[in-house]
C-alpha cells in the first residue's frame, strides 16, 4: 500500500570549537518543510541564538516564525522550559511547531550529555555492577525516579532503594 | 562531529474511509525503536497499538511495551492528549515509545489534509494549493 502522508524528522547536535552547541532540527512532510537552527551556552544551556524558517504550507499562525523564534533568546534549557515556552511560543496567536522543535532540540541537548554516561555503563559487563551503577545514576538523578516503568516502585532496580 | 542525532520516521497509510494506520520509528544515538497504530479517523481513536524496542539503556525497558494497551481507546483530538500518552505510556512504560505515538498523532490532521489535497488536485489539477489549504481549519 502507497503511503498518503511521510514525515521525515532529523535532529542533531555538534558541539562547535567555541565550546557552544549548535542545534540543527529539520522536518520535512508533504505539506511543511521546517528547519530552526539554535546555538546553545553551556553551562547554564542558555539558547544565544534562534533561527527558524518554514516553507511549503506552513500554517498561518506560525507564518511569521523567523520573528517568532527570536523570543526563546535568553532562555535556558531546564526545569520549567515547558511552562517558559508555552508562555512565548504556545497559544492561539503561537506557533505550536516551533514549541515542540525547541522543546524536541533541548531534549536533544540532554541526551548529548547523557550519552558518555550511557556508552560508559555499557562497557561494564558485570550484571551486578551494572545494576549498581544504574542505581548509584538514580541516586544522583531524583527526576528519573518513576519517570518510566523501570525506574517505578516495583521494579527490580529500585529494590531496596527507598527513593 | 555530530554528537547527538535523533530522526523520526512516521508514515500514513489510508487503510479504508474510516480508517488510518501509521509507522513510527525513532532512531537515535541511544534508542531505537518502532511503533505502528491504526487510528479512526473520525474521532482520533486509537484502535490497535504495536510497539518493538530495538535498543534501549537497561533490561527492565522491554517491559514497556506491555504498557502499550493503554493507548487503546485514547483519541488524539481531545484536549491534551499528548499529556495523556505521556503519562499513561511514557512514565507507566517508556517515554520513548510516547514520543513517537504523540509524533504518529500529530500527524493525523496533516495526512488527512494531504490526502485530501491529492484528491482536490486530482479533480482539478489547476487547483490553488496554498487557497485549498488556508480554506481548511489548521
């Protein structure tokens, strides 16, 4: 069967020499092709930069998105960037597409970081000493403690844990 | 280099009038996974979920996909049904597997006016894309 409708989504991040993010988020459907482009500080991930441009038919409340994206410069990525981005970008006069891929591209931010933590815990091959490390990362991350099934109550990785 | 790259997939198929189903998969540095739903198309319904986790971080996350009925019955036109399949299916199960169902849903609205489009142009291949487009509530 043909397909009526494609959406292709690339997201990626590259740290530059000077040490600051860039963030490239691209979509592309039958209807809408979108890009915005960040530039993020570390060490309080402010975005220093935001750029955004829509093509095809983009809907048109968010036909002014180059102008629109301007208002996430200053904002850090953190705790509350939802509620910040609602606020600048959400609502009936808002772009709800330029919402997610700033929400979608901090997410990204995350993961870059998270990743090493990642690929280190793989290199352990001792079950037992990865559960350790597993619970050592829970204890240090409370925000991931029943964030998903296996960090929920009943899980045999939060045995004995008390969090 | 690129450090962290994330691409989502997700395609339409019209099944029948009533009916749609759409593929998603993710694919990242990290996790990679898939899901596939067949959605009713005049309410948003969420009829039949299918889920397959490919790469994830710990061996509890497979279980996730036991979580996936919940998805059933859902519809992705009420108010704040993306916070629904983040709480029911991201936090219960996997946020991961959630990103792509709140992905395949927001393109419910997208493949039906494109669908559309295509059979307008069919009718009338002079037709006004940009007019036929800006005439649909979006």
């Amino acid at each position: 069967m043909t397909l009526q409708f494609l959406r292709n989504k690339v997201i990626e991040v590259e740290p530059r020499p000077d040490g600051d993010l860039s963030v490239s988020w691209r979509l592309t459907d039958d209807l809408l092709k979108a890009e915005i482009q960040l530039i993020v500080q570390p060490p309080e991930l402010e975005i220093i930069e935001a750029e955004a441009r829509l093509e095809r038919y983009p809907p048109l409340s968010c036909r002014d998105a180059s102008n629109l994206i301007k208002k996430v410069e200053g904002v850090s990525i953190g705790s509350g960037l939802r509620k910040i981005l609602a606020g600048l970008l959400g609502g009936t006069v808002g772009c709800s597409i330029l919402m997610d891929a700033v929400l979608e591209s901090s997410n990204a931010v995350i993961l870059h970081f998270t990743r090493p933590g990642i690929e280190a815990g793989e290199t352990v091959a001792d079950p037992d000493k990865k559960l350790a490390a597993l619970r050592e990362r829970l204890k240090t991350n409370p925000r991931l403690v029943r964030s998903c099934i296996a960090f929920q109550d009943e899980s045999p990785i939060m045995a004995g844990l008390n969090l | 280099m690129v450090t962290f790259q994330r691409t989502q997939v997700v395609g339409a198929e019209f099944l029948d009038e009533h009916t749609i189903r759409f593929n998603g998969i993710q694919e990242d540095h990290i996790y990679g996974m898939e899901i596939s739903m067949k959605v009713r198309i005049d309410d948003g319904t969420i009829l039949q979920i299918q889920g397959h986790m490919k790469r994830y971080t710990n061996f509890v996350c497979p279980q996730a996909i036991s979580v996936l009925p919940k998805a059933v019955g859902l519809s992705l036109r009420e108010a704040e049904w993306d916070k629904q399949v983040m709480r029911e299916i991201g936090r219960k199960g996997c946020e991961h597997l959630a990103e792509i169902i709140i992905e395949c849903g927001r393109c419910l609205d997208s493949a039906i006016l494109s669908r559309d489009l295509a059979r307008a142009l069919k009718e009338n291949p002079d037709l006004r894309q940009e007019e036929f487009l800006n005439s649909r509530k979006r």
